[in-house]
C-alpha cells in the first residue's frame, strides 16, 4: 500500500482547497478528508497487521482501489475549475449543479466504502494511536559511519579473485584450440554475473567479445539477431532472413578476429537440438571460440554437454570476505570520531549481520547499503534479531535482505521502485521515461515542494538512492554529477518486485515465467513480444501503459498514461489521437518518434490533467494547436527534434512549466507566434532548450536583457544555432542574458568566431557544466595574469564539453586557471592543445542529447 501511503497526503491538500463550493459536495469532500486520515494511520501501522489473513491483503487492495477512485473525482473536480482560452473543451464550465450532484453521490459512496475498510482494518490493527518515540531515547547514539574508517575501502569484487583468475585461465589458455564451453553455475545472489563480468572486462582487445542477457523467457531467433548484430561489418538487410545460423557462421568467416569470447548469461532453459546446431557452426580450423554461460541450473548446464572440468561454482564467501564486502558497503572513509566501544559493539553487530547473510554478495551489499544510512545501534540490533528467526538456506537469503531494504525506504522511493516490475528481465530502462511517470502518478510532488525542488530533479534523486541502496544497477550516467541516464534491475530484485506488485499491492499480474499477463482490473501494464495478448478488453482501472517490442495492439480509451509510442504504426496515428483525446484524466503523455505526426490536434486541450508532454524527435511534427495554451497542469514540455514551424502563443498561460525544450525561436511578424518575451513569465522553468533561426528577433536590446534574469530558478540553458546563419541574430543574442545562478549551459552550433559576450566567469558565477559543440571558436579562456583575479576564474565549474571545435586552440594552463575546479572534462587530443596532461585519467562526462 506504499502508493496509497503516499498519495493520501496529496489529495488531502487539495481536498481542502477544492472543498469550498456547494454545500453537499463540499461536507463530502471534508468528510473523505478525514477519512483519508484515519486510513493513513492505519496504513502507517501496515507492518503491524496480522497480513497473513487473506480478509487483510483483499481489504487493502479494496481501499487502494476507492483512494484512486477519489483522485479521480477530485482529478475530475480541478479540471471543471480550469480556464481554458477555448469552448472545445467537454465539460460545462462554471457553474454546474448536475456535475456537483453527480459528484456528490459518488463521494458519498466511496465514503461509505472507505469506513467499512477502516473498520475492518481496524479489527487487526489492535490500536489507531501509534506510540511515536521522540528526540533522544536511554540508548547512547552511534554513527555506524564513523565508528569504523576503511582507509582503504575494497574496489571491485571481494573474494572472488581466484574465482577470476581460474576462470580467465580457462579462456586464454584453452586446453585444445577451437571450440570450447565454459559454465558457471550457482544460486541467484552468488555473483556468477559480476565474476563473468570481470572476466570479460580484462580480455585482450584482439579477442572479439560479445554478450548475451538470455533470461527466462528463451528466444532462439532473438540470440541469433543478436550475436550477428554486434559481429563487425554484419549486413543489415539479412538480418531477418530464415538461415540466420547460416548467416552467422558467414559472418565468422569472414571476420578477421581469431579468438572469440560469447558470453550467454542468465540462461534458465535450452532447445538441446538448436544448441547442437548451434555448436556445429562454431567450428573454425582458424580461429578459437569460447562460450561461457552463467545459469542457476546444473541440469541445463549438464544437458548441453559441458565438460565437468570446466563447470565452475562459485562458493559462498567466507566470513572474512563478508565481513570485508559489509564494511565496503556498510561504511565509509570519514574519519573516526567514536570511542573504542563504540567500534567494537559495531564490529560485533556487524559481524553477526554479514555472517547470517550466507555468503552471498548481492545479500551482503544490500544490508550493508541499508545500514550505512542508520546511526543507532539499536537498529543494527533489530537488523540481526530479525533478519532470520531460524536458519533458511538458498535464494530465501536474497531476497529477505532485498525485502528488508524495500520495507526501509522511504514510502515514495517504494513506490518509485515498484514501478520497475513491469519492465522485462534485462531491459535497458530510460530513467527520463521512468521518471515522466513517476510524476504522472504524483508519487513525487508532495515530497519535491517539502524539499523545494522540482519534481524532475527529485525524481533523479530518487534514482541514485535507489542504486546506492544496491535495488537498481546504473547503466549509464553522467560522471560529473552522477546523474543517471539509464537503468535495469536484478533478475533476484524483480522477483521480489513483481511478487509485490501483483500478490501484494494487485497493481498488475505475472505468470510463472515472471512474464507480465493481462487482467481486467490492472492498475499498470507493459506490452511485451512475450505477452499472450492479442487486444484490450475494457478497463476503468489502468493508470499507465507501456509499450515495447513490435506487437499490434487495439487501443482502448481507459488508460491513465501512454509511456512510449515508438511501436505505432504511421496508418494508426489518428487513431491513437482519436484514443488519446477521450483520456480525460491523463497525467502522461510521450509520443517521442511517432511516425506520421504532423500536428498536434485542438483535442489536446481536453486534456486538462496532463503534466507531461513529450514529443521529441517527432521528424514530421511541423503545428501545435494553439489550444496547448489551456494545458495549465503542465510541468514539462519536450519537443526536442521537432520541425516545428513556430511555438503557438499563449505559453506564458503555462505557469507551472518546469522543463522546455524544442522552443524556436521565430519571427515576429507571424500571427499569433509566442516570442521571446513570454518565456519571462514562466518563472517555474529549470530547464530552457532554444532553438534559433534566420528570422530577426524584434525586441529591443534592452528587452533582451530582461528576459533571463527573471527565471530565478533557470539552471539547464540550451541554445541550439544548427538552423540559424544570420549575424543579425547571432549578435542579439549577446544580450539574452541567463540568470547568475546558472548551472549548466550548453551552446551548439555557434558558427561564429566568439561566443556571446556573456559566457564569462564573471557573469556565469555558478557554473557547473559547459558543452559547446560545433562551432568556429578559437578561443574561449577569459585571459589574466593575476592568479587570484576570481572574476575570471568559473571556481565551481566540475565538467567541461568541447566538441567539433575545428578551430579551437588552447594552452591546458590557462584551462586549469580559469576552471581550478575542473574534474571531468571531454576533450579530444587532435585539436591544438598545448601542455594537455598525458600522466591522468582523462575523466569523461556523458553529454546529453
């Protein structure tokens, strides 16, 4: 019930503002109020209830299913108090008793309901009034993070390092040359994938490697694409023909590589008679290949004929190495302030922790990560009573330490995290994408204005939390500042995930495979390839829809959110539109890549729910409605790679607008065209992306000048000059100004031999990031003498960009002069750099798209 933890305290608020109208409805709407407290006390006590009895578990989901029926009353009830510039929309505006009536019964009965539940709950709980401890209790208070100091904090894997070295061994001096497989074999958890892994990473670079996320859900076809698709010089048009194996052994053949490492992980299940086809083309007098598996089953391992002397299993660790894996986790390199007590009842807790771990890794990092957060002993101690009451061997271990992580985050990263089950296994997740839905569900916006920050910055917040906690695995992400691109979960974590989110909370439904099915009372649902589907059925419950893979589905007009679009055929577009239009109480909304979009339809402005709107890379996309001006919930809008013609005004109705990008900037001599000047308005906005081109910007200089200034909160600026050759233009934009306390700053395509006047330390104080891209810049470095002149000195300035810079010479000094700073920086060697370091790391940051 974490979702509906969360969620309560957000209505209510808006309970309270929404409650001053008519009479009835208004005394429903503070009668549901009071009720959603009650019911989050209760909730709060969830740990408490006896959940074994299945009258619980099914309540529980009841009283979800009525607080997200009153969302979408109060949903409803916002939306009717909206002004719109246009009569398109559908209800009747102002004053409508029919609506308030209507309304009115609908409360009124999920009040009724709620109280029933509470009742019932109530039964089990024992007690409402929770004894909350306060301030300091009789125990003396411990930082686990200072009471011990790892100054030398263990890097990469512990206690596998002869797993390695054996292992490595194997693959580089084969026992005969040619063919060969390797296997390694163990329980989920054991670190079979980090052992490969570290194998794979120190191969020789003249061995072509290749790697293979297989999973549960056993697809021949899919390897096969797969292994010829990261081949070099694969031919693409072949890739769907029927010989794909005859295909592959051409491929060898003429690669030039000899030595070949394929690693085939996480495989549940094999077609024996394929797997021997499939051996018989990896047959080479001139060249050596080896195919290494990692699986929890002996059995499979065995029945595909792998020799016993090269099946590896890796043991559990020992409780030295668990000990050291613990604290690698379990502390960090701050310095010791304790006593030596406190060290040693610490290092005693510890140990008994890390010992009824099981010697399992994936066990170990996650308690571990959990307990580097809590500063009393009494919690280490309640950590070791209570992580096992008796002794439970094999997988149980995992997942009761991933359990015992979830149930400590806070509610809304639990509900964050929930979120991830209705991904495949193995599935590369868009953390932009993850996150657009987190904010369309609300999970994050009570705790973003607690925080004062916006609910996008959180969300990524949210994001490294959950992969310090050791529930997610980062994919990708910018080294500067950490920020997560990308993502995917462990097949043990998705687990204990997916047994949640369907047996638990009733928000979506697993097969035995762990493959997603459908269900008439769904809350979320992802399409997959693997998915038994051919159509919708008719559901009033579904809040977010995620497509992926290439299936045809029929549209129904009952979803919360579409998330991805990418899979949408051109001929389907207006249909979709058509389907999208009737989703009243949409929150999310991505049509990034939609093939055949040429203009946003008027509809649009029936969606006065909607917060997000994506449409980046929509290459057809040249017209938005005018009537976007009435989408006044809206906290980002993407139109990034969008040929629009012009930006329809109104914008500046958009109060709340967090995030824009795609606004290009046009003429003012255009009907109706939103100009420069409106962007001062929106003084919400984090981030800003601007497009230029050859029209004249008609505002006076001094206008100009006032323009950025006003976005206080304006930390992400993007100008993009790709369509724009117009010296006119380039020499207004010396006065378009950012605010001081800009953080990053990205400029593309400035043909120009300088930049504009003000990209300088002493304007930009706050720096953080610079990109410039493209360009025909020489220089850039403010140049001083007097080493402590810090007005031209960018002193917190951590990442620096220079890309496509063919012009550009630098002498490295005057670099590290003007940004001391400076720890991340993507520079290339070929332009004419003078006294560029040879002796460091060079340290690259990620540049987003």
């Amino acid at each position: 019930m974490e979702v509906v933890i969360a969620l309560i305290p957000v209505l209510t608020e808006e309970l309270i503002k929404a409650a001053r109208t008519e009479s009835e409805f208004g005394s429903q709407l503070i009668q549901l109020e009071n009720k959603l407290k009650q019911a989050t006390e209760l909730l709060d006590e969830k740990k408490s209830l006896k959940q074994e009895k299945g009258i619980v578990k099914e309540t529980l989901i009841q009283l979800k299913g009525q607080v997200f029926d009153a969302n979408d009353i109060l949903t409803d009830c916002l939306m009717k108090k909206e002004p719109t510039q246009s009569c398109c929309f559908s209800f009747v505006r102002g004053n409508d008793p029919f609506f308030s009536l209507q309304e009115s019964k609908k409360l009124k009965e999920i009040n009724s309901h709620i109280q029933q539940h509470i009742n019932t709950l109530g039964q089990y709980s024992g007690h409402l009034e929770k004894s909350r401890k306060s301030g300091c209790n009789d125990e003396e208070d411990y930082d686990p993070q200072q009471a011990l100091s790892l100054k030398d904090k263990p890097a990469g894997i512990i206690g596998l390092e002869e797993d390695t070295r054996k292992l490595k061994n194997w693959i580089v001096n084969p026992t005969k040359p040619g063919f060969q497989i390797i296997a390694v074999v163990g329980m989920g958890g054991l670190g079979k994938t980090t052992l490969v892994q570290k194998v794979f990473d120190e191969i020789p670079k003249e061995c072509s490697v290749i790697w293979l996320n297989v999973t549960r859900n056993f697809n021949k076809h899919r390897i096969l694409k797969l292994m010829l698709k990261k081949l070099p010089d694969r031919i693409p048009s072949k890739l769907d023909s029927c010989n794909l194996m005859e295909e592959l052994r051409e491929a060898l053949r003429k690669d030039d590589k000899v030595n070949y490492l394929i690693v085939m992980d996480d495989v549940w299940s094999m077609d024996n008679s394929w797997w021997h086809d499939l051996k018989s083309i990896f047959t080479f007098e001139d060249k050596n290949i080896t195919i290494v598996i990692t699986s929890r089953d002996r059995e499979v391992v065995d029945s595909i004929g792998v020799e016993k002397d090269l099946i590896h299993q890796p043991n559990p660790l020992n409780n030295e190495d668990s000990w050291s894996l613990f604290t690698a986790w379990a502390f960090t390199d701050k310095g010791s302030n304790s006593s030596a007590k406190s060290s040693k009842v610490l290092e005693e807790i510890g140990k008994k922790i890390a010992e009824k771990c099981g010697g399992l890794p994936l066990s170990i990092k996650t308690i571990g990560s959990l307990l580097s957060t809590k500063t009393r002993v009494k919690t280490w101690t309640e950590v070791l009573e209570k992580f096992h009451k008796s002794p439970i061997k094999g997988n149980d271990e995992v997942i009761q330490s991933l359990r015992w992580s979830y149930s400590e985050l806070d509610p809304h990263l639990q509900q964050c995290l929930l979120c991830l089950s209705i991904y495949p296994e193995d599935y590369v997740i868009s953390a932009e994408q993850l996150i657009h839905w987190w904010v369309g569900e609300g999970f994050l916006q009570k705790k973003a204005m607690e925080d004062k920050k916006t609910v996008l910055e959180l969300g990524y917040e949210c994001l490294s939390k959950l992969a310090s906690r050791c529930l997610i695995e980062v994919v990708d992400r910018r080294s500067y500042d950490d920020k997560v691109y990308s993502c995917k979960i462990h097949d043990m974590v998705r687990e204990l995930l997916i047994t949640i989110a369907d047996e638990e909370e009733g928000f979506c439904s697993f097969n035995e495979k762990g493959i997603i099915q459908w269900r008439p009372d769904l809350y979320w649902l992802g399409l997959t390839d693997e998915m038994e589907l051919t159509s919708f059925g008719a559901n009033s419950k579904l809040r977010a829809l995620f497509l992926t893979g290439s299936r045809r589905i029929d549209f129904s007009r009952n979803s919360g959110q579409l998330l991805s679009s990418g899979s949408i055929d051109e001929k389907n577009v207006k249909n979709l539109l058509d389907w999208i239009s009737t989703l009243k109480r949409l929150a999310c909304l991505n049509l990034s890549e939609l093939k055949g979009l040429i203009q946003l339809p008027s509809s649009i402005c029936e969606l006065l729910n909607l917060k997000l709107l994506v449409l980046n890379e929509c290459t057809k996309l040249k017209r938005l409605s005018p009537s976007i001006a009435n989408l006044r919930r809206l906290m980002v809008l993407h139109m990034g790679g969008c040929p629009l013609e012009y930006i329809p005004e109104g914008l500046k109705m958009l109060s709340e607008l967090q995030e824009l990008t795609g606004f290009r900037v046009v003429g003012q001599t255009k009907p109706k065209v939103c100009g420069l000047l409106e962007l001062k308005i929106l003084t919400q906005l984090r981030m800003l992306h601007i497009v230029l081109s050859n029209d004249e910007i008609q505002i006076s200089n001094n206008d100009l000048k006032d323009i950025l200034p006003q976005l206080k909160n304006l930390k992400v600026l993007d100008i993009d000059a790709d369509q724009c050759r117009d010296d006119k233009v380039f020499k207004k934009i010396n006065f378009l100004c950012p605010p001081e306390s800009l953080r990053e700053l990205y400029l593309r395509s400035f043909h120009r031999a300088r930049l504009p006047n003000w990209v300088h330390p002493s304007t930009l104080k706050e720096l953080q990031y610079l990109c410039i891209e493209d360009a025909d810049i020489t220089d850039f470095i403010p140049k001083f003498e007097n080493d402590q002149c810090s007005a031209y000195k960018w002193g917190v300035l951590e990442g620096l960009c220079l890309k496509e810079l063919k012009m550009l010479k630098l002498d490295w000094e005057d670099v590290k002069k003007a940004m001391p700073a400076l720890k991340h920086w993507e520079v290339p060697r070929r332009y004419q750099i003078t006294n560029y370091p040879d002796d460091v790391d060079q340290k690259v940051s990620a540049i987003p798209s």
